[in-house]
C-alpha cells in the first residue's frame, strides 16, 4: 500500500514590503518584543526580576531535572540508531547531484569554532581541576579530593558534559532542519523539521510558536556563552596590558568592564555577519582553529605530554564505559542538609543539568548554523562529525591543558596559583608558570586573539540564524538594520543580566528558556525517525521521496 506523499511546500507568510520585507512579522516582532522585555525589566527593576528568575531557577530545578537527564540521553541513543541504521545512514541531505559546498576542513572549522569552541580557553583547564577537587565519586567517599586516585573520575565528568551527548544534541536538531530542507524542499527552519507530525498547521500559529522559542533559546543560549568569554575577554586584556581599568577590586570585570568589551565584541560580530558565513564566518573560523591548534600544540608539546596521554585516553575509556550510568543516573536528595545524597542531587544540578540546559538552549543556534553548512553530505558522515569528531576534540584539550594544569599543582612546584585563579584566569596562571615573561606575554595575547575571533565567530552565526529563522528559513542576504538589532539586543541581554545578577542571572534565564525547546526538540527526533522510515517504505515502493534537486524554500 503506498505511503501518503511527504509534505513538500510549507508557506510562510512573511512581508512582501516595508520594514519587514521578507520577514515573518508574527516570529519578528514577537521575538523583539520578548527579548525587548526581558532587558527593560531586568534593568528597570533588578531586584525583582533576580528574585523572580532565581524562584523559577528553583521549581525547574526541583521538577524537572529528571526530564533534562533522560531527554539527553535520547539524543545520545538516537544518534548512535542513525549511524547503525542502514535505511538511515546512506540517505544524503539533499539530491543525488548535490555535493559539499565546504571542504571537511572549512566544515569542522565553523562547527567546533561557532559552537562552544570558545569554552576550550576557561572550561578546558578550569573544569577538570573542579573535579579533581569534588564529584559524586569525591561525595560518595570513592576517592579522596585533589588525589591522583580521583583524576580519571575529573575527566569522566569533564568529558560527560563536553563530550557525545552535547554534541549529539546539535546533531539532531541539525539533521532535523537539513533533512527536512535539502530532502523535501522545506524552508530551512525550526518548524520544518516538525512536518511528519504537524502537518500544513506549521504554516500557521503553531509553526510561529515553535520558531519564537527557538529565537529566545538561541538568544539566551548564546548570551550565556557570550557572558563567560565577556569575563575572560576583560581578563585577558588586563594580561597583555591593555585593561587593568576595567577590572574591580575582586580582580573581575567591573560594570565598566563588561560594556566596553560587550561594544568590541558586538561590533565586530556585526560587522562580520554583514559578510555572510561564506566570507567572514569561514575566514575567522579557519583562522581560530589554526590558532587553536598551535595553542593545543603548546600544551601537547611543553606541558605535561605524559600525563595528558593517560588522561585522554584512560579516561575515555573511563567515560565511555561509565557513560550509560552517567547519561541515565538521576541523583535525589534525602531533605538531609549536607547528607551525601543532598549534595549528590545539588552537585548533578549545578553542573549535568545546568550544562543540559545550556546545550539545548544553545542547540537551535547551533543546529541552524550545522544544517547551514552541511548539504550534501549523507546522514552517518553528518552525525559521525558532527557529534563524534568535535568531542574528540573537546576531549584532546581538556586532556593535554587540564592535564598539564593538574600536573603542575601535583608535582610542578604550582603552589595552589592555578588552583586559586579565577576560572578564565587559570590559562594565564598555567603559561605564566611554563614561560619567561616575554614568551608568556606573547602566549596571553595568542589567546586573547583566539578568543576575540571564537566570540566573534559565535556571535555573528548566531544573529544570522536568529535573522534566517525570522526570515521563514531564508538563507539569502538580510537587512543591515536586522542584523544590527540582533546585534545589540544581544549584547543588551549580556550586559543587562551580568549587571543585575552576574553569570547567574544568564544562567538562570537559560534554564528556564530551554525547558519548553527541550519538548520542541523531542518531537523534531520523532519526526526525523518517522520521515527516515517512511521514505525506506517509499523507496521499496519505487516512489521518490526527496524534492527534486533537493533544495531547500
């Protein structure tokens, strides 16, 4: 019995004249609107609006933990079907004739440097020496703290979170957008992916819904990003000479801090994203990884060589042994103040669930930008880099610079300086320690290079997805003054919520924006099952499933 013909035309209405000329004014405006009062209330009453984020921060936290834990490890399971899944891993993202339109290269490049890239520079050292320090293991009286017997308990938990289930997070949301757009001709956004179970109503409110919450989760996924690279930018610049003044008595950015390097990044992201993802977004990405690699060179040559082999791979066995129980484990509190099973529960909420949050947030951003730049390539090469490859090389940083850091306050003479350092500060700590005071002053300002060219990178990506959502998918050139907005509404979000709570307040406006895309992205998972298997019935059919030329609306 034939299948019923895939949905191939999904219309947008979107403004044929005037300011919003080829723009959706339902998912614009209201996304203005959105983040437009998120800001105005954050500066106009901050107490308020701390205390109101804080006690949703709570209830997500106390309610919904358990969701962010197993939605995660969904995606985990997904990926690994559609590797394995022969219908599924010969399909190509787009027609028979359609080829890559970047080198592998150039496609890894704008995908770990867009992404979380820019995390290597602060979490790379700065979380497995939190590890070392505590872990559930730690908690449950399994190893002792800062021990050598605990270091392969740091870096499973170190690579749990940077590692497949982050990247196979981005994965799914971009396979969902580019099957849907290069297979079936769809619009190449958020909504499209959700055809299988919605149907023609993606054209009307139920489709601007799903696009608005990916806005806002891609404004506030990438401002909390934005947030902890701002702390480091202002940091780094203090290092190479450049910005002892804006920096507080705590040895932090001040206020001031925050909004000169909010302007410089800002402007430079803009500017950038004026020249599209083929010009100044493949430039700068090809650029930062190169430099990433002569700093990762650095650590794999002059730190800690030794240590950081056992790390990487003692520890991804570790990881990958341990990775059911981890992806699968929900941690519950007792009501016990200082019980182990409380601080077990509040460990797993700080950091598994927090980073769960941020990453799915962050995942319509990134699995946009991925869909973007990946037609042409079959289903198994798109996850397979897209998931393994990136967290491979999360994982050869956090080995090689998180190893030599450990390394040196164990046995090279360190002395708690890197311990003690603030969490951006730790790289500049370690290289101050390895290297006379000119070679470490030229090391600081490779690194404040790298990390200018990461934000600008993920910046810039993310006002153009957020810009091609608004535009029902169209990938074509925006308007400068859209461009612009996004630009600084996100450096408004940034600079707002840092001024009224710090790093906190990002984070807990994160949490609470990522909780109803976690549903959304669920549900694109199911549909890009159902799709895969009815386009396998179809083909034994002899029917044709793709759009022809397989391009996208």
């Amino acid at each position: 019995m034939s299948n019923k013909p895939p949905l191939r035309e999904l219309p947008i209405k979107t403004a044929d004249k005037g300011f919003y000329e080829g723009f959706s004014v339902d998912v614009t405006v209201t996304s203005k609107l959105i983040v437009g009062g998120l800001v105005l209330w954050a500066v106009a009453f901050p107490d308020q609006a701390g205390g109101v984020l804080a006690g949703l921060n709570s209830l997500i936290l106390a309610n919904f933990a358990a969701w962010y834990i197993y939605v995660m490890a969904a995606f985990v399971l997904a990926c690994i079907g559609l590797v394995f899944w022969p219908a599924a891993a010969r399909l190509k993202l787009g027609g028979a004739e359609d080829t890559p339109e970047f080198s592998r290269f150039s496609w890894f490049s704008m995908m770990f440097g867009a992404g979380i890239g820019v995390g290597m520079l602060t979490w790379a050292i700065a979380e497995p020496i939190y590890h070392f320090k505590n872990n559930p293991e730690v908690i449950q009286g399994l190893a002792a703290s800062a021990q050598m017997d605990n270091y392969l308990y740091a870096y499973k938990w170190s690579f749990l979170h940077w590692g497949f289930t982050a990247w196979a997070c981005f994965a799914i949301t971009g396979l969902g957008m580019a099957f849907f757009a290069y297979r079936r001709g769809l619009p190449l956004t958020i909504r499209s992916a959700l055809a299988p179970l919605f149907g023609e109503k993606l054209s009307g409110p139920v489709g601007h819904a799903i696009d608005i919450f990916a806005v806002i989760a891609t404004i506030l996924g990438v401002a909390q990003m934005l947030g902890f690279g701002v702390n480091q930018f202002v940091s780094s610049m203090a290092r190479v000479g450049f910005g002892d003044w804006l920096l507080n008595e705590q040895g932090t950015a001040s206020g001031l801090g925050v909004i000169v390097a909010l302007v410089i990044i800002m402007g430079a992201s803009t500017l950038s994203a004026f020249s599209g993802v083929g010009k100044g977004i493949k430039w700068l990405s090809n650029i930062n990884m190169v430099l990433s690699t002569l700093l990762l060179c650095f650590f794999l040559f002059f730190g800690s060589t030794w240590f950081g082999l056992n790390a990487f791979f003692n520890g991804l066995v570790t990881y990958v042994a341990d990775l059911p129980a981890m992806v699968l484990t929900v941690y519950r509190g007792d009501g016990v103040e200082g019980s182990a099973a409380t601080r077990l529960e509040g460990w797993q909420g700080a950091w598994s669930v927090f980073y769960w949050a941020w990453w799915v947030a962050f995942a319509p951003f990134m699995g946009m930008f991925i869909a973007r730049i990946s037609k042409g390539r079959t289903i198994r090469e798109f996850v397979i880099g897209a998931s393994i490859a990136p967290a491979l090389m999360c994982f050869v940083w956090f080995s090689f610079a998180g190893g030599t850091a450990i390394d040196m306050e164990l046995n090279g003479g360190a002395n708690g300086a890197i311990f003690s350092a603030p969490d951006g500060d730790k790289i500049f700590a370690m290289t101050e320690l390895m290297l006379s005071p000119l070679l470490a002053w030229i090391m600081a300002l490779l690194i404040v290079v790298l990390l200018m060219t990461y934000l600008v990178t993920s910046v810039d990506s993310a006002v153009l997805v957020v810009n091609t959502i608004n535009a029902a998918g169209d990938e074509g050139p925006k308007a400068r003054p859209h461009i612009l907005f996004w630009g600084v509404a996100l450096g408004l979000v940034v600079a707002a919520l840092l001024l009224v709570g710090g790093l906190k307040a990002i984070q807990t406006a994160m949490v609470i924006g990522a909780l109803p895309f976690s549903v959304i992205m669920l549900l694109m998972c199911l549909a890009l099952f159902k799709a895969i298997y009815r386009d396998g019935q179809r083909t034994r059919s002899g029917e044709h499933a793709e759009a022809a030329g397989g391009v996208s609306g």
